[in-house]
DNA sequence: AGGATGATCGTCT
DNA sequence: GACGATCATCCTC
C-alpha cells in the first residue's frame, strides 16, 4: 500500500495524500484488534478487503485502517502518514498548524487532516465514495520495514510488520526505526 | 533527539 | 477499574 493515494472529499474541500508509512495487523497477531474475535467495533476487520476500519483511541483521536483480508479474516494495515497532497491550507486549518510535517505525519495527524472519523467505519474505499483508495501509476520502490510503533505486547512487538517508503520526510516515529 | 506525562473515554475484565 | 495501534507539551541531555 505504499504509494498508494488516499483522498477525502467533503463539503469543505478535498484533502488527501501519498501513502508512505503502514503498519500490518495480521491473523492470529495479539497485537490486533481483531486477535480476540469479532465484535462491534471491531467488525469491519472481518469484511471484504479494502474497506475503512475507523477506530477511536485514547478517548480524543481516530486511526484509519484498510481491511486486507477476504471475507471472515480479520485483519487491517493502519496508516501511518501520508505525504500531503491535497488540500494543504485545509489540512492546516483542521490540524491548526502550520508546519507541513505536522499534517499527515502519524495516524491521528492524518485521520484529522483529512477530517476522517467513525462515521466512516465500513466504507468501501474502492467505490466512487467520499473516501477514496488509488493505486499508484506505478508501484513503489525502496521499501524499508521495522518493528511497529506503540505494540507493548511481547512477541507480536519484534515481528517487522511496520512497512515505510525509505528516505521520505513525511514519517512518523522514533528515526531510528527509519534510517 | 529522546524520555516522561496528562488528556480522555470506549471497550473489555 | 484498567488500559490503549496517540498527541502535545514539558523536561533533560
């Protein structure tokens, strides 16, 4: 999914970016939400593949997910960052900053620029929707992986599921899990 | 550049 | 009643 594009459009105006930055939950990972089964909030993690997983954490933010698995597997890859594409003087004003590298770079950053929350949960981003998944022209090169970021769980947090584009600007996270 | 902390609430035990 | 797939802020090196 890297390279990929992902977009927004809203009464206010279109946003949206370049991914650069994922992180892979897979099947039979403690790490995911999807690890214990199915419920409501986690439901969509169970649907086809390339649908929104929107999810609320720590009581203030929103994590945007693709489901990346058929039908009756849960799994998802959350973005991480994008690089800003679109709507950058609209991204800032949601964001209510004005450093480009504080717009997109990290789940929630993202998640507000592009005004994406759980009234989005279940899109299908393939569709001629608001919220939007575009493959790239052509696919991305120099792909670097690492461990993935804030996974306390021992075992599920040595395992390289954490996929980025190397040498881009627009990463979240600790740069030494970035050279 | 990197570590500690508080905010804040839905979800699960 | 505890704990997050986080962020902004404050702190020390």
């Amino acid at each position: 999914m890297i390279g990929w594009r992902l977009v927004h459009r809203t009464p206010e105006g279109l946003t949206g970016g370049r991914i650069v930055e994922t992180e892979a939950y897979v099947l039979g990972d403690p790490a995911s939400h999807a690890f214990r089964g199915e419920r409501p909030r986690n439901r969509v993690m169970f649907g086809p593949p390339f649908h929104a997983y929107v999810y609320r954490i720590y009581g203030r933010y929103w994590c945007f997910n693709v489901t990346s698995e058929p039908l009756g597997t849960g799994a998802g890859v959350l973005v991480r960052a994008l690089e800003p594409g679109e709507g950058l003087a609209l991204m800032r004003e949601r964001r209510g900053v004005d450093a480009d590298r504080l717009l997109c770079s990290g789940p929630s950053r993202l998640a507000q620029a592009l005004a994406i929350d759980g009234s989005l949960d279940g899109s299908d981003l393939l569709a001629r929707g608001a919220l939007r998944l575009e493959p790239p022209l052509s696919p991305a090169t120099r792909i670097g992986r690492s461990r993935r970021i804030g996974i306390g769980h021992p075992g599920a947090a040595r395992r390289l599921l954490r996929f980025y584009e190397k040498g881009s600007v627009w990463l979240s996270g600790p740069k030494k899990l970035s050279p």
